[in-house]
C-alpha cells in the first residue's frame, strides 16, 4: 500500500462549492463522488436531463482526462444516469465540472445540495497518430461485433 501512496498523482483543484473536496471512498475506489452544488433543488421529471454544477475546478495533469461516470446505485434504484457516460473532462480545460444527468426512471427525481450525484475517475491515456491504409492486418476475431459472441 505504501508504493500505491508514493505513486499518487496530484491534481490541483479549486473548490468554490459548499462541500468538502472529493475523498476515495476505500481503499481500492477507483472514482470520487462529485456532490451537487446547488442553491435550490433541482427536479428532474421522467425523461428529462438536468446540468447540475459540482463547484469544482480542476487542473489536470497533462496525458489524464477525467471520466464523470454514473452512480451504481441512483442507475439501480431511480434509473438516474451520467447522459453523455463517462463524460470527459480533458487536461486543458478550467471550467467548473459539471454533471449531466438524465432520469430514465418513471417517477420525478430530486437532486439535492449535497447530493453525491456522480463518480469521478482520472485515467491516464495515450495520443495517437492515424496512418491511412488501403487494409488492416488480419485479426482471430475479424469483423464481428455486437453480439458475435453469442449470449451463453
């Protein structure tokens, strides 16, 4: 556990919400929760999506983005979920982290000050370049796609 905490990269972050700023759940958590930041709640009706502003301002590292990812269980139990899942947030942008969400459920759902509404993962990538080819090589697995596996 000691190297893990040695690794740890730092992200500076401004808070101009009224929560504390985002903590790893356990041990093993890979994403923060973001809290709403709101000044009143925010009702979202069945099928609706709703922007809802965490107070937050990150700098991230270059070569990381950060994911909004939904919440397993606003998804579960209210059908609440990330709209554009995972959202990206790339390392040059400073704006105020914003969480899109979107009510598949069949009842109105309220978002509350405070509210944990969504998870946040920082991940490393990597940038690519693209060269033009009249084919690709072979592959085991080809062209299939979207099911091509089979259910069982």
């Amino acid at each position: 556990m000691t190297n893990l905490i040695a690794r740890r990269t730092v992200v500076r972050i401004v808070n101009r919400g009224r929560h504390p700023l985002p903590e790893y759940a356990t041990g093993h958590s890979a994403g923060v929760d973001l809290r709403a930041n709101l000044d009143a709640p925010v009702v979202m009706a069945p099928g609706k999506s709703a922007l809802i502003p965490t107070g937050l301002f990150l700098e991230l590292p270059e070569g990381t983005e950060a994911q909004v990812r939904p919440r397993s269980g606003l998804a579960f139990k209210h059908g609440i979920t990330v709209l554009n899942s995972p959202g990206t947030i790339d390392a040059d942008y400073r704006g105020e982290v914003g969480v899109l969400l979107i009510n598949h459920g069949d009842r109105p759902f309220t978002v509350n000050d405070g509210e944990r509404v969504a998870q946040l993962v920082v991940a490393r990538y990597i940038r690519v370049s693209f060269e033009e080819s009249p084919d690709l090589r072979a592959s085991e697995r080809g062209t299939g796609g979207f099911g091509h596996t089979g259910t069982h």
